[in-house]
C-alpha cells in the first residue's frame, strides 16, 4: 500500500466504479489520477479501461468517446 491509502486490491469492480472510470477518462484524466480516485492501481485501471473498450467495441457501442485516447 503506497501512502497509507486503502486500496481495492482484490475487490470486484462495480457499476459505479466503471462509470467513474470512463466519466474520468472522458474527461481527460490521467490514470494515475483514476487510481488515486478510485483507490486502485494504475495497472488495474488500464486492465480495466481496455476490457470495457474492448467489450463496447464488440458490442457495438455508440458511446466510444471515453474510448479515445
């Protein structure tokens, strides 16, 4: 654990942690800036963003937007 922050290590993803995920990516942040919302680790956050891309891309979303990098 860096800087005593509790982290979500091991725990499933929600709902709303995906929605604050690609919200926050929409919107420019970073990944490193994600984690630190989120309490989860940069590598888990970009796992994470490219599964929901890949799945929407396959899917056929038309919500691609927060896709874009």
């Amino acid at each position: 654990m860096s800087g005593g922050l509790e982290r979500n290590s091991g725990s499933k993803w929600t709902d709303e942690d995906d929605r604050t995920l690609l919200e926050w990516k929409a919107g420019g942040k970073s990944h490193r800036a994600i984690s630190d919302i989120l309490k989860r680790s940069v590598a888990s956050i970009e796992q994470r963003f490219y599964f929901l891309r890949d799945r929407a891309h396959k899917q056929g979303s038309r919500h691609r937007g927060a896709f874009e990098e």
